[in-house]
C-alpha cells in the first residue's frame, strides 16, 4: 500500500485548490535510473489512463501504471520543509545502492 503521510497530503491539497485542480490525482511514474535502480516522480494529472492502477490515500488519488505495482508497493510519499530546503520525497524501503555509488552512506 502506498502511504501519503499527513504533511504531503496537507501540502498536495493546498497545491489542488490553489491550481484549481481539485479533480486531479497524483500520479507516480518511472522517471530514469539511479545507483538504486529507478527513479520515480511525481505529477498531478486529471484522470487515469486506461492501464493505471488508482489508489487513494489520505484522501489524495494515486495513480501508476499497472507494471509499476510491485515495485512502488511500500512508497511512503512525505513533504518535508527544514532548512536545507522544502519539497515531496518518495521513502523507498526497496531501493538498494549499487556498486561504486559515492553518494550512499
């Protein structure tokens, strides 16, 4: 189950309303490779496709291509504002670095 915590359902609700989008979902799409496999992204979008999956989630509609299910299963999907800046982060449990990766822990 994708989790939306409170902070970026309060901040993707604001963003609907001000936007005038309030029909609109969030949706989850494959955004490239990494040191941990692929990326993801985030946009707002009308309506699902014909082959999304929809989900909702503190009352924020999800949606993500079907292929995409097992992969993004556990995304937690927060908004963080401290001082080292403000914007959505995706919390993957399932991404693991691959080998050379300078800039893992």
């Amino acid at each position: 189950m994708i989790e939306i915590t409170d902070a970026a359902a309060s901040e993707l609700k604001q963003i609907l309303e001000s936007e005038k989008k309030s029909d609109h979902g969030l949706r989850i799409f494959a955004a490239g490779m990494g040191c941990s496999g692929v990326q993801y992204g985030l946009t707002l979008e009308k309506s699902p496709k014909s082959d999304d999956t929809v989900l909702e989630s503190n009352g924020i509609k999800i949606f993500f291509n079907k292929d995409l299910q097992e992969d993004i299963d556990e995304f937690k999907i927060d908004y963080i504002d401290n001082d080292h800046g403000k914007g959505f982060i995706i919390d993957n449990p399932n991404a693991r670095c691959g080998s050379g990766c300078g800039s893992c822990g």
